[in-house]
C-alpha cells in the first residue's frame, strides 16, 4: 500500500467534487430533455450527430464511434428512434456490408424543437455558473483529461468539432 500515490486533500478535494458532477448533470439533462422533449440525452446526442453530418446520414459504425456507443447500444437507440419515425435505416450505398442511420424530416424538427431547451438548460447549470475565463479553464482541464481518456485522438472529432469559427480555414494537416 506505500506506492500508492494516494490523493492528497486538495485532490481529494478535486476529484470529489468532479465525481458529484459527472453523476448529478446526467440526470439533469435527461429530465429537462425527458420532460420537453421525450428523448434521453442520449437520444438527443444521436439525433444532434446526425443533425450536423453530411445530409443527415451516418453510416451505423461511424455513429457508434462518434457517439462513443457499443454496437448494440446504438442499435437499440437507433430502433427506438425508428419507432417514432425519427431515424430510419438505410442499406449503405457504397458498401452492401453497412447500413446508414439518417435523420427524417421528423427527426431534424425534434432536433429543432429539442436544441432551444437543451441549450438553455446547459447555460443554467453549466456555462452561466462560470464566469468567461472559467469556462475557457474548463476547457484546457477537460482538453488535458481527454488526453489521458484517448489518447489516440479516436473521439477528438467530437469534441472538437467547434474548435475553430466558423468559416476558418484549419492550418493543421491530417
């Protein structure tokens, strides 16, 4: 037990309080979703990556990657989404072997509807509690935690997706 590097209380401290974060704003979000518009945040998240793909179409595996869901999870949400007429399933043009998740008209008028209310509820418990330098803090402490959690990069298309204004042209090669 003595080459543990135990925390110390400033990072007990810190990490308690990241704890009580990552397990309270799920259910935050679920419900404000829930409640206005029968999604989980989860399915909202799917819906929205769709949303911001290339006419609204994904193939299945790309999606899985993108919203970081097994297989399975993804098709079990996929199909719940197609029960309500949000998503439908479509044989992969280029590749007989895949099959392409595509947002319905039905599906971007959720997204539409959903966004306002997500995006205020983000603001009241998230952004609005901090002030400007905080949030651009928040930021390089989730950045250099990511770099732990994948440190491969496999997900950073997710997360930084609105690094640079809109418009801008990226400098970076690869």
């Amino acid at each position: 037990m003595d080459d543990v590097p135990w925390l110390d209380r400033t990072q007990l401290r810190a990490w308690v309080r990241l704890v009580a974060v990552l397990e309270l704003l799920p259910g935050v979000l679920d419900a404000q979703l829930r409640r206005d518009a029968g999604l989980t945040h989860f399915e909202y998240y799917v819906l929205a990556i769709l949303s911001e793909s290339d006419e609204r179409t994904l193939r299945m595996s790309e999606l899985a990657r993108l919203t970081n869901a097994t297989p399975p999870r993804l098709s079990h949400v996929v199909r719940r989404l197609e029960d309500r007429g949000l998503v439908e399933r479509l044989p992969c043009p280029s590749d007989a072997r895949s099959t392409n998740a595509h947002l319905t008209e039905a599906g971007w008028k959720k997204v539409v509807e959903a966004a306002p209310g997500h995006v205020r509820t983000v603001r009241e418990h998230v952004i609005d509690a901090l002030s400007g330098e905080q949030v651009d803090q928040l930021a390089a402490v989730s950045e250099a935690i990511l770099g732990r959690l994948d440190p491969s990069g496999e997900m950073a298309a997710t997360y930084r997706r609105f690094d640079e204004e809109p418009g801008a042209t990226s400098s970076a090669s690869g």
